[in-house]
C-alpha cells in the first residue's frame, strides 16, 4: 500500500512537503492525526530519514502508544526503530535526564507529584486550608506555564496577597533545588531556560531532531510553544497539525 493512498489533495500535500515549517488546520475527524502517521512513515520509508531523528509529541500517553503503534504498522520490519512518540512532558523529562548537569541538577533527580508539590507549599505557606493552598499551587503553575521566574513575579505583584505569592514561589523552587527535584511544570520549564541559556545544548538538541511533529496543536501553551520553538531552531523543520475551533 502507498503511504499517499486514502489521503485527500490537501492531507497528500502536508505529507510531502518538507521545505520548512507547516501547520495543518483541520476540524475535528478530517484525519489530523493520519497526516502526522503517515508524514512519520513517508520521511522514514521514501526520504531516508532516521527514526531516532524524528520525534512526535502529543497530549496523552494513550495517543502516544497508538500514535506509535499506527506508525510500526504503516512500516516494514523495524524500520521504525529510534523513533521517539511521546507527550511533551515525557520529552522534557528527557532532556532533563541528559543535561541535568547543566543545571545544577543530578541525572536521578526526583520528579514530585501534586500531593508532593502541596505539601512542600503547605509548609512554606502555612496556609490555613486546602482552598487557599489549591490556590497557591495554581498561581505558581500559572507563572511557570507563562515562564515567569520567582524574581519577575515578584516584579508583577499588584498588590500584598501577591508578593506573599511571589515569595513563596521562590520558596518553593528554592527547596526543590535543595531536594534536587522538579514538579511537572519544571519538565517544560526548565529544559526553555536551559536551551535560551546555553547554546551548546540547543544547538545539540535542534541537530538531533531532524524534523518534530506535533498533534492537537490547538492545546499548546506558552511554554511548550517556545520549547518547540528552540527545538526546531532556525530551520523551522516541524509539522504541526491542529484544529483552532477546539483550542483550550
């Protein structure tokens, strides 16, 4: 079967082109996803690329797993091997592992989960309830997602609950450090900070990645865009498939 077969005009057209960067609009059940599938098989099978040169990041480790499982069977044998199909917080935690050194960071730091995270806040905070500490924990995810440092979020506070807030987020990173741990927002954070500081491993990175492919597009925020950004770099060699009518 031709890995073009069953595909419209328009989806043939995203599969082929490869010049630069592309983002594919489509609503929901136009086949978004088959046009990142057979996009990953056509640059394996008809363009020579290899697999470990490849990454597709969804949303869910659910979609990821089929995501990679509709790729093997479009493929012969093992020519799928290398390639990497995961969420955007599996990907940063990746590239966490490996250069974790350059952060001040061991490769077997901890990552913490939300309980973890809540009762590390608890007990800067001492916040009297779990609606007030909720609250807290959301401020700070909210300020690592727009990737807002603990020194500018002190800079933005517009009134005292908000320097209480920017203070206890310096807390907070500080004692992550100190447990050389990360909570799930650090996974996006933290590998944007390193790739704007140090070009060395940008530039690594955005050569290990021959071309990234990114479904539901729509869902990005403001972190996982420039992380997407300096991992494709000046080549712009990505494929971005989304449908904006669906956008959170």
């Amino acid at each position: 079967m031709s890995l073009l077969s069953n595909l419209n005009p328009q989806q043939r057209e995203a599969v082929k082109y490869l010049d630069g960067p592309l983002l594919v609009l489509a609503g929901a059940g136009t086949g978004k996803t088959r046009v990142i599938t057979r996009k990953i098989a056509f640059l394996i099978a008809e363009c020579g690329y290899d697999p470990r040169g490849i990454t597709a990041v969804t949303f869910t480790n659910k979609a990821a797993r089929e995501m990679k499982q509709r790729v093997g069977e479009l493929l012969e044998g093992k020519a799928g091997q290398g390639l990497t199909v995961c969420t955007f917080h599996a990907l940063g935690l990746t590239i966490l592992r490996r250069e974790a050194r350059r952060l001040g960071y061991k490769p077997s730091f901890s990552v913490l989960d939300a309980a973890d995270t809540q009762a590390i806040l608890s007990e800067i905070t001492k916040a009297p309830d779990k609606g007030t500490l909720r609250q807290a924990a959301a401020v700070i995810s909210s300020w690592k997602n727009a990737l807002i440092s603990p020194d500018e979020a002190q800079q933005l506070a517009g009134d005292e609950t908000g320097r209480q807030l920017a203070v206890a987020y310096r807390a907070y990173q500080d004692t992550l450090k100190a447990y050389q741990a990360m909570d799930f927002d650090d996974l996006i954070r933290l590998p944007v900070a390193l790739f704007r500081q140090d070009a060395e491993a940008r530039e690594s990175w955005q050569n290990r990645m021959r071309h990234l492919l990114i479904d539901e597009y729509q869902d990005t925020n403001g972190a996982q865009y420039e992380l997407m950004k300096l991992l494709t770099g000046p080549l712009g060699r990505f494929t971005a498939v989304g449908d904006d009518d669906q956008a959170i």
